[in-house]
C-alpha cells in the first residue's frame, strides 16, 4: 500500500505540473499546433533518460525511483492526451497536421529519451 501512495502523490505532482506546462507553453509560443502536449510529452521524454542513467549509476531506493519515475513523470506525460488530439485532427480532416504529429511526438520522444540518457551518462562520468 505504502508503494501506491508513493506513485499517487508524484503522479498528483506531475499532472499538476503538466496542466501548468500545458496551459502556459501556448501563451508564450501560439496555439498553431498543440505545443502544450507536445513539449510536455518531450519534456517527459528527456527526463526519463536523464533518470534512466542517473539511476544506472547511482544507489537510489526503489521508492524514489516509484516516486520520481512511474508518479511524477507517469502523471507529467500524457499519452491519452496524445491519442486525443491526434484523432481530433483527423476528424476535422487535418491529416497531414495529424501525421506530423503523432511522428514528430514519437521521433522527438524517442530521441529526448536517448538524448537525455547518454547526456546525463557524459555528465556523470565528468563527475565521477
């Protein structure tokens, strides 16, 4: 049980933070695409890699990583989100925005991961 509210309370921290995220990225670049979800979902992406390596290397109790990982990061992204508005885009007849979209978010995702990972890996071996 102790293991469930850990989750709860970082994915009521990441959610919190992704509606932030969400609702202010669009003032500050335009609501021509639907940059909230995107950069949060590339956010998400980037530092899941940083923490995959962190993690690698360090001695982390599995509770912080729960915490970290799974809640705040799990609540932060927002694939349903995602699947949402890629059909949205669809209904209205935007195929090629929607095509973009769902490569771009997966591209630029998968790379964030990766990218934030071996970053993260180059850091700590200048460290240590």
């Amino acid at each position: 049980m102790n293991k469930i509210l850990i989750v709860a309370l970082g994915g009521a921290i990441g959610s919190s933070l992704r509606y932030l995220l969400a609702a202010l990225i669009p003032r500050f670049i335009g609501k021509i695409f639907l940059w909230g979800t995107f950069s949060v979902n590339i956010i998400g992406s980037i530092l899941i890699g940083i923490l995959w390596a962190y993690f690698e290397n360090e001695s982390t109790s599995f509770n912080l990583k729960l915490f970290l990982v799974v809640g705040v990061l799990g609540g932060f992204t927002t694939f349903s989100s995602f699947a949402l508005e890629s059909i949205n885009l669809f209904r209205t007849e935007d195929i090629k925005l929607a095509i973009f979209y769902i490569f771009a978010t997966n591209i630029f995702g998968l790379f964030g991961a990766f990218g934030g990972y071996y970053l993260s890996k180059e850091i700590l071996t200048m460290l240590y």
